[in-house]
C-alpha cells in the first residue's frame, strides 16, 4: 500500500527505523496535496518550507539516535480554528484573515511534541455551524467519494483530507457531531472525546480563555489505532489544571466481539432516517450479533428522548450564542420572545437559548445532569450504545439560504437539515463520547459510519469497539480514484 494511505503508526515507525526519511514522507504527502487538493480545496492554508524545515530536523534526530515520539516525521493538518503560530484562525469570517496567535494552543503543542509534522490546515463552514464546509474565506469543500457532495461539517476540510491521504490523522472538533458527521459521510474513523478530555482553550474566538460548553477536540484517522494514538497525544489536563491533575483513562475492559454486549438505536422520534442508511447499519449490527456481540434493540437509558433533545438543543445554542456581538444578542430578543409566547420553530427556540437567563440555564443544566446519571445506570448493563450518526450519506451541496432554512433528500422526500441534530446531541448533549467507525457502503455506493457510544470517560472502550469492527468487518477504504 502507498506509504500516504498507511497508518500514522506505521508512518512514524518508518521514518524512526529509517525505512524512509520524514523527508521523502513528506514529499509522498505534498505530491497527495498537489494531485488532489485542487478539486476537494480541503487544505485550505500551509506552511510548506516550515514543515520541510521540521522534517529534516526529524532525519537528524533519527540519525543521532535521539528518542522519538509516537508521531514523529508524520504529516498531518489541523482544523482551521486551533491556535498555530504564524497561522490564520478566522473560523471562515473575512475580518480575521489578517489575525495571527502569539502561541499554539496546548493541543498543537502536543502533537508538535509527539513529533508530528504540521504542514496546513483544513477548511470549516462559518463559525463552525454548518455540516456543509464553505466560507467566504476559502471557499467550498467537496467530498472525496463525490466532489457533488458535501464531506460534512464543521471538520469538514479534516474529513476529506485524511480519506484523501493528505494527511494520516487530524485534530478536529465537536459541539455538534462536527467530528462524527464528516467521519460518516467521508468514510473514515472520528473520536468525540468525553467533554474536559481533550484542552479545546485556543480554539474558535481569537484570545479567548474560556472552553465551551460541550465543545471538545479530538482526532480522525483513516485506522482505529490512529484514533487511540492521537486521542493519548492530546489528551490531559491543561492550563491552571495542569499543575496538578493527571489523567488516568481506563483501558477498555473487552475488546473480543463475544464480550461486548450492546444496544442498538437505529432510528428515532425525532429524526425522520433514510432507508438506505438504516439497511446499511442493520445489515453491520446483524454481522456483528453474527460474530458473536450480544445486541440488544430495545434497551435505552431510563430519559425521555424527545425531552434529551430539547435540553440539548437548549444548551447548545446558549452556548454557541456566547460568542455572538452584543447587537446580534440583542437581536435574538425578538425570537425568544416569540418562544415566550409559545413558538417552537427553531429560530423562535434559538432565540430563547441565547437570551435565557442564567436562573434557566441552570434549570436545563440541572436536568442534563439528571440524564447524564441515567446514562451511567444504563452503562452498567450495557458496554456501548450503537447508533447513527446523521440521517442520511452525505448529500449534494446546497448554499442557498440560511441553514436554518435547508433541507436534505431523505426517503425522497425534503427533511429539515437540523432534525439530525438529534443524532448529534444524543450523545454529546450529556458530555459522553462517542466514536465512528466504517460501516461500508449504502446501496447508492456512498460510506456511512456506525456511531459507538461509550460511558462517562470509557472512550478507550467505544475506540476498542472500533477497532474490533475495523479487524472483523473491515474499515476505511479509499473513495475511487485515491488509491494511488
């Protein structure tokens, strides 16, 4: 196999047993870059003679025999919006462009430690609130299975560069499946870490302390031990936290398929499920009850569903709507006052998100606490929860309008684009982690993604869970005409 589409593993073992130079790996990335980069625009900014600079440094230590880190010599991109010195991080809005951090955030700190070879970064919709990936910065990202389709969002540059190899692992993020979902459409593995896990300060608003609630960082990788390698470099405690705490995840407890006993949630009340997509994740969770999985379709977590949503939906624009100017959050007034009076489409319900009071904020983060105690009763019967990840494979691009507003091919009929926000949230809206893997291709021949949702802080065990599918079923496989 091309060394560009092996695994990071594999690619730092190479350059530290001297099999081939971080140099030429570099150049085997670069020509990957420059043969596919112009019709995915996934890498959307780079330091070239920065990274070439890095990569001969790299040979000099292999050749002095110095110690080397787990991604050593390995090229690889990070999300448009982390921290990178001599790097823009406009999150797609045009009066950044000329911003640059005085420092790398902690987690690209990490990996330049780890060894890894930073040489650009990847696009994002704007403000990282689109599971489409354009801007009026760098344009539109298209998906490598079908440059008419969207990669997903808001990692969506991520996404499309490492199914491409132009890059063995990415440092993404997630509020709102922005990991997950382009993992799914692009047909690679993704990582939601357990919120607090991964240090997200130096991501989104320039100069700003302050983590995000629900938001977290965490990687994607074309193998499952990609995953757990890069989850290990940028996990850990940080800032003031750094002094003193230590991180000690559990290592997961079953990795056989006979050991593992699941639930299974292939569809929901709240989100309308194309066929093709559930045929294709039915006929996976039926090869894994074959190989010896015990699954179970009925067990969820004693929570009203429907309710998780709106609690979910509730925080997660009241946390998003922090980072609006004072004028756009005076002009969400108006909605929520609609929401007051008894409204419940989405503008009026992100309205009185935004606006809420703190007295009501803490009411919904009270009762997402009440559902994050139910999900750990539940954990204890069951190892995971298998679910899907959006409502559909990925979809032709649509830039018309205002999100809110779209809608997307689903049983050929138009859905509403935000239902799949329940996918999203049920998970991530009570902080738990949550890993995609490879579930192969719909009948349309497009890839889609099992969701493997995991305990509070057992994100080695959804990561293991993954990988048992990579070696029993098979995982990435390159979109037609990336194979070389």
């Amino acid at each position: 196999m091309d060394i560009t589409l092996r695994s990071a593993g594999d690619q730092a073992a190479a350059v530290a047993s001297g099999q081939l130079s971080a140099v030429e790996l570099l150049d085997a990335v670069l020509d990957r870059h420059d043969r596919h980069n112009p019709a995915l625009n996934a890498v959307i900014f780079t330091r070239i003679e920065q990274a070439r600079e890095r990569a001969a440094t790299a040979d000099r230590m292999v050749a002095a025999g110095f110690p080397t880190g787990p991604l050593h010599g390995v090229p690889m991109t990070i999300k448009e919006p982390w921290d990178w010195v001599g790097s823009p991080s406009t999150s797609g809005h045009p009066e950044l462009i000329d911003w640059r951090p005085d420092a790398n955030c902690e987690a690209v700190d990490r990996l330049l430690d780890a060894g890894a070879i930073i040489y650009g970064k990847t696009n994002i919709p704007v403000s990282m609130a689109d599971w489409q990936t354009f801007n009026p910065v760098y344009g539109t990202t298209s998906n490598p299975w079908d440059p008419k389709l969207i990669p997903g969002g808001s990692s969506g540059g991520a996404a499309a560069a490492v199914a491409a190899g132009m890059a063995a692992v990415e440092l993404g993020s997630d509020i709102g499946a922005s990991i997950r979902n382009p993992a799914h459409y692009c047909g690679i593995f993704g990582h939601k870490p357990t919120f607090g896990l991964v240090p997200i300060v130096g991501h989104g608003s320039p100069g700003n302390p302050a983590a995000l609630d629900i938001g977290v960082g965490g990687p994607l990788a074309r193998y499952g031990d990609d995953l757990e390698l890069a989850l290990s470099v940028v996990a850990g405690a940080a800032g003031l936290d750094g002094v003193g705490w230590r991180l000690d995840l559990p290592a997961p407890r079953k990795t056989r398929p006979d050991e593992f006993k699941v639930a299974v949630m292939l569809e929901s009340p709240c989100v309308v499920q194309d066929a093709e997509l559930t045929d294709r994740l039915a006929a996976t969770v039926d090869a894994l009850a074959d190989l010896g999985v015990t699954v179970d379709h009925d067990a969820r977590p004693d929570i009203d569903i429907e309710r998780s949503h709106h609690v979910y939906l509730m925080l997660l624009r009241a946390a998003t709507g922090t980072e609006y100017s004072v004028d756009t959050f005076e002009e969400q007034r108006v909605n929520g006052a609609r929401y007051d009076d008894g409204a419940r489409d989405f503008r009026a319900l992100a309205g009185k998100a935004i606006t809420m009071t703190h007295w009501e904020w803490a009411v919904y983060h009270r009762e997402r606490e009440h559902q994050r105690l139910a999900w750990d009763r539940f954990f204890e019967d069951y190892d995971l929860l298998l679910c899907p990840t959006a409502a559909s494979a990925a979809y032709p691009h649509d830039q018309e309008g205002e999100r809110v507003d779209r809608t997307i091919p689903v049983n050929g009929r138009r859905e509403s684009t935000l239902d799949q926000l329940f996918w999203a949230g049920w998970s991530c809206g009570v902080l738990l982690p949550g890993t995609v893997a490879p579930a192969g291709l719909t009948a349309s021949g497009l890839p889609c993604g099992l969701q493997i949702v995991a305990g509070h802080l057992r994100d080695r065990e959804s990561i293991a869970f993954a990988k048992m599918m990579e070696r029993e079923l098979g995982g990435y496989r390159p979109p037609p005409g990336y194979d070389a």
